[in-house]
C-alpha cells in the first residue's frame, strides 16, 4: 500500500476504498519541503492542488504599503489551492513552508476527475473553503476594526481554539510563536506587540509557547 501513502489518513478522502484511492495515482507524488520554502508565490498562476500531510504552512500577503501579513496557518490534514478547482486566476497570497511539512500535489485537471468521480470529496473541499474564508474574513474586520491590542488579543484567542491544549496553567496554543510572527498577523511592529503583550500580563504568559489564562477572559477585552 505504499501509493497509499499520500492518501490514507487524510480527512478528505475518507469513505474511499483502498482500490479508488489507488486511481488516484498523482497524489503518490508527495515530498518533503523544508522549512523556507515557497510553494507559490503571490501572483503566480494556479497549477496544483497541495494537501498537507504534515508540518505547516504559512499564507501571506503583501500590501499596497509594502507590509506583509500573515493571513493564516496551514497544518496537517489541510488543503491547499483549491480555489484553482473554481477559478483560472492567479494566486492572491504566497504560501511558504515555516515547519518541515510532507504534502501532496497533483495538477487541477487530475482533481477534478477526482471530484466527478467522488462527490462527497467535492463536498469536503466546499466546506473547507467555506470555513478558509470565514476565518479570512474575520482576519480582515479584526486588522480594520482594533487597535493592536484588540487585534492580537482576537488572534490569541482565536488561535487558542484552533490550537489550543488544555494544561493545569491554562490553554496553551501549541504552536511555536516569536514576537515577530505575531507582529506579521497582527500588522504591527514588534515593538508594538510587545507592548502589547505586556499590557496582557497575568492573563497571557509565554514559556516557550503561549499560555492564555483563561480564553474567555481574554475576548472580553475587546467585546
């Protein structure tokens, strides 16, 4: 089963057979990226579809000002590109690798089949896009609406339901965050966010990764 590889395990193609899972032969195609690389840039045309089975991927923009902001993480079990499925424009965003990730390819053609032939992945793929640009959209009210603190006391909070681990110090967002990273979300300096970040003090506390409090105090803040 080792064609499966790239397959087996990943939520999307749940329900198929081990036999139609092997008709799908480009998804074999997966490799290792390290940390660093671009997977597309900003611009460029839209040629694959990218399931990631593991790692992390990270989407940016960069504005008119020449500023650039982090609008999302992809991780394991996620996909990648697949507006190319609903569009024959360009990239809006470069998607670049920031934690070693194993992902999958294969071409818009090949992934449409895919979707003829199994509806209830197309299905998937729908709902996936639908929650990409409900989390897209609330990213872009929190950058037009808050200050700094208001904008990275949402994205901690937001964060910390996506990635959170319940602990006896409080949830702690399992990812690895410097003041830079979360400069880049926030559209701010790291000067700033620091800032920030000290005004939160006894409510958020960073020991190698975040920990918040209590989640809910913290949306307070800016509700």
């Amino acid at each position: 089963m080792k064609n499966l590889s790239c397959m087996s395990q990943l939520s999307i193609f749940e329900g198929l057979s081990n036999k139609e899972l092997l008709m799908i032969p480009s998804f074999a195609q997966g490799r290792l990226y390290e940390k660093g690389e671009i997977l597309f840039n900003e611009g460029e045309e839209m040629e694959a579809i990218y399931l990631i089975k593991s790692g992390q991927v990270k989407l940016s923009k960069v504005f008119k000002n020449g500023k650039e902001i982090t609008l999302q993480l992809i991780n394991n079990d996620q996909v990648l590109g697949e507006n190319a499925l609903f569009s024959d424009t360009t990239h809006s965003f470069t998607a670049k690798v920031v934690e070693d990730a194993f992902i999958c390819a294969c071409t818009k053609e090949e992934f449409e089949r895919v979707i003829t032939e199994h509806p209830q992945v197309g299905m998937k793929i729908i709902k996936t896009l639908g929650q990409k640009l409900s989390q897209l959209t609330e990213r872009v009210n929190s950058l037009t609406i808050y200050d700094v603190k208001g904008r990275l006391v949402n994205l901690l909070f937001h964060l910390s339901e996506e990635y959170g681990i319940e602990t006896s110090q409080g949830v702690k967002i399992d990812l690895t965050l410097t003041h830079q990273d979360l400069s880049e979300f926030v559209g701010a300096s790291r000067v700033m966010v620091t800032k920030a970040l000290n005004q939160l003090t006894g409510i958020v506390k960073q020991d190698k990764k975040f920990i918040i409090n209590e989640p809910d105090s913290l949306l307070s803040l800016i509700s």
